[in-house]
C-alpha cells in the first residue's frame, strides 16, 4: 500500500531559466535606463550616437566614386541611387559605389526632379524630356518651346513649365506613361508647379509684377476636368496678400498645399488658407518646405560673443506640432527631401530626420560646396570624387 504521509520529493529549481531571465532582465532595465539617458543627456547623446550608432563619417573613409571632368558633370541623388550625367551619359551608381546602370540621356544642361521611384531630366531652355523609374527610362518626348521647369509626383504624373512662346508660360501634364493629358496657360509668370498625390490637382503658383505692387496667387486645377477639355477646370483661385512673393509651393498627403513665401508658410486645406510659420521678428536663415508632411524654418539664435547655432524648427502638417534639433554652428546651406534635412555648416554636414533626430555626420577636411541627398542616400562633391553616404 501507498504510503500517503512521505512526502514528495521537491523539485530543484532550474537555475538556466533563472539565469536568462535575470540577464534578459538586466538588458531591458540597461535599454530602458540608455533610452532615458540618450533622450535628457546631450552630452552622452553625442557620444552613443559617434561611438555605438556609429553616425560619424569621416572624408576618405565614406564610400568613394572617382569622376573625371567634374565641372560638366551633373550629379543627382534619387531613391537609392546616385546618376552622374555627363557627355550625355548617365551612370547610375549604388550605395555601395558599384555602377549599376548606364543611360543615354541627350541633355547637356539637365533640370532634375525626383519623387518615390521616379526621376525626371529635363533639358534647361531646350526640347528634350526622359522619365526614368528606378534604373530604366519609362518614356521620353521633345517638347515644343523651352523647358523652364520640371515636377514629377509620387506616381509618376508630370508638370513641364514651357517658356518662350506666345503665353509668358504653358504647362503640359502628362500620366505616368507618358500622354500628354493637357495644356493650360498662364498670362503672368509661373513661379512653380505641384501635382497632388493623389492625381487630382494641378496647383500652379503664379507672380503678377506687372504692376507696383507684387500679387501672387494659386491655382487649382482639376486634372479630370481639364483633361475632357472642361473650360472650367479651375476649381480655387487664391490670392496672396499684396506685396508678399510666393517662391514655391508644395502638395503633401490629403491634398494639403504647402505654400512657401518670402517671408512665412502658409497651408492650404478644406480651402482654408492659413499661417503656419510666419518669420516675423525671427532670424530666419532659410526655410524648406520640400518635405513629407513637415515644413522646417531655420533659425540663426547667437550662443556667444562671436558665435551662433542653428535652430531648426520642423513643423508636422497634419497634427502641426514642432519639433527642434539644434546644431552648434551656424549652416551655410540646407538640402531636404522627403524626410531629410542637411544642415551645411562648413566642413560637416548634419543629416536629421523629420522627426528632429541626427541620423550621419559626415565631417571633412575642407569647405563642404556641393550635396545632393535623397531620402535614403547623399553625396558629397568634389573635384574629383564623390562620397557616397547612407542615410
């Protein structure tokens, strides 16, 4: 018979469990504790992003392309890509330096514009016009009059600007395959074109200085109805306030417009214009509004006798929160695409994100005059050579 009253033997704890566990604790209360400190500490910021993240890049060190004859060449960063147009060859290289894919492209004098996969050239004050998609040219055409500028959107769709001919501009539109939707044109000067993400809308920004005072104003155009030769396919007219020069404007997600002036930003959505930034009483250094659903307005703010450091404000479009990064000098230049803002500030350059963190700095032994950057790769030109960085 059983015997009931021994009792059972006690089982040993596993001590390998035990251990893992203790260790996969300690890592989350170290990431937890590193986290803490890499958002408060800026000191120890600096040194977790140059000796952990490994985002300091140093020149020679970076991924290098020899070119030849660099005062004709043209340089572009698109998608993943760098394309150096030279000799009306264009050379498309990877990030790793490894020529990926040579064009014939019959322009000396190239306008470039780039959106996703999508680049665009377009011969300056000349005919010729080439669409390319990731390496390969999707279409190309020759266009009547001289080309003043090129926009090509998210899917492909393009604006031309044609200069020179009975109208002060005309701008085509064309799918993504490369017929032609339409003509539509201006009798005051075309400042700048943008087409919505979504197909829709043509915005076109205009200048009147016809007059003493400058009037600039917006249209938007209806793609559908224009394109069934609708005499009224402008559906929004929007007029600037007198004296105020609009430079650039810009379609982000949910067909907000991204209007950029002189001297503020302003966001056209549910048509209803309004402020975003206004540079009143503010040191502005330059503004940028060639992001993803930001705007960013840079700020000049003196951090000594002799010194002063770059504010960067980045403002969401959609919640219209700001966010800021500051770098301690002060930026010659800035470059921005997508999400991407690189700061210039003389023999380094400061690549941040939208959302106001570093993501490389690549530091160099000379002034820094030339950069081309995408939303995944940049290029740093020299004489020589270009340099190639992964963002």
């Amino acid at each position: 018979m059983k015997d009931f009253w021994i009792e059972p033997e006690e089982k040993k704890p596993n001590k390998k469990k035990i251990i893992i566990a203790i260790i996969i604790g300690i890592i989350i209360i170290a990431s937890i504790v590193t986290a803490i400190i890499y958002y408060n500490n800026e000191q120890a910021r600096e040194w977790i992003d140059t000796n952990i993240f490994r985002k300091e890049v140093l020149q020679n060190n970076a991924t290098t392309v020899e070119i030849k004859e660099a005062q004709s060449s043209n340089i572009y960063a698109f998608n993943r890509y760098i394309g150096i147009l030279n000799k009306n060859k264009f050379d498309i290289y990877s990030s790793s330096g490894n020529k990926e894919k040579e064009l014939e492209i019959q322009i000396s004098n190239p306008l470039f514009d780039s959106a996703n996969r999508f680049l665009i050239i377009g011969e300056t004050k000349g005919q010729k016009l080439y669409v390319i998609e990731d390496k390969e040219i999707l279409w190309e055409t020759t266009i009547e009059g001289n080309i003043g500028q090129v926009h090509i959107n998210k899917n492909g769709y393009v604006a031309v600007v044609v200069l020179d001919t009975s109208h002060k501009s005309v701008i085509e539109l064309y799918d993504s395959t490369g017929k032609r939707l339409f003509k539509t044109f201006s009798s005051t000067r075309t400042t700048d074109v943008s087409i919505s993400n979504d197909n829709k809308y043509l915005a076109i920004a205009e200048v009147d200085t016809s007059g003493t005072i400058i009037q600039s104003s917006i249209k938007i155009q209806s793609i559908e109805l224009a394109a069934n030769d609708s005499d009224e396919s402008i559906v929004k007219t929007y007029n600037g306030e007198q004296d105020k020069l609009l430079v650039n404007i810009n379609y982000q997600d949910k067909d907000k417009l991204v209007c950029m002036y002189t001297d503020s930003i302003r966001i056209i959505e549910n048509e209803q214009d309004n402020v975003l930034v206004d540079n009143k009483d503010k040191k502005v250094i330059f503004q940028t509004i060639e992001l993803e659903n930001n705007i960013a307005s840079i700020e000049e703010k003196s951090s000594g006798l002799f010194t002063a450091d770059t504010v960067v404000n980045i403002t969401n479009t959609d919640n219209k929160e700001t966010k800021q990064y500051t770098a301690k000098s002060l930026a010659k230049e800035i470059y921005s695409y997508e999400n991407i803002i690189a700061l210039n500030l003389g023999t380094e350059i400061e690549f941040i994100n939208t959302s106001g963190w570093l993501v490389k700095r690549y530091k160099a032994n000379q002034e820094i005059t030339n950069i081309t950057v995408s939303n995944n790769i940049a290029a740093i030109i020299y004489r020589d050579k270009i340099e190639i960085i992964n963002l």
